[in-house]
C-alpha cells in the first residue's frame, strides 16, 4: 500500500501500485529518490487527459480541495 501525504505529513489517503505507477510516468522526477509531486488544478486536469483512474482524481481533488497548489509525497508501508 502507497500513502499520500500533504506538507504537513496530515494523511490523505492510500493508492494502488498501479496508480503510483501512474503518477511516476506522468510527473516530472528531480531524482531517483524523488518521492513529492507538486500538484495544482492544471496538474490535474493534465493527469485526467492521460487517463488518470477516477479514484486517484478524485482523492488528489479532495486534498488540492481550494488550494492554488499543493506538495504530495507518497511513502509505501508494509
């Protein structure tokens, strides 16, 4: 399981190893290590045209919720 978390580590919620997947093809990497992604409305209006999974807009939409951007970072659990 993948969670996501905003800037102040407040819990967003879990995504599949399939959407992850998704983001890291869609969204620009610093780094091998890179493990945040900057995220405003365009950014996902961009990540829906792709094809996002219903589910995963709809969960980074509730978390940009009136925001003009937001950093996420995921961290996979055990």
């Amino acid at each position: 399981m993948i969670n996501l978390y905003d800037t102040h580590k407040q819990h967003i919620g879990a995504i599949t190893e399939a959407q992850l997947q998704f983001l890291q093809d869609s969204m620009e990497e610093e780094s091998l290590e890179d493990q945040d992604y900057y995220l405003e409305p365009a950014t996902l209006d961009y990540l829906e045209a792709r094809g996002a999974d219903g589910e995963l807009l709809a969960l980074l939409r509730g978390a940009l919720g009136e925001h003009d951007g937001l950093t996420v970072r995921w961290n996979r659990s055990e």
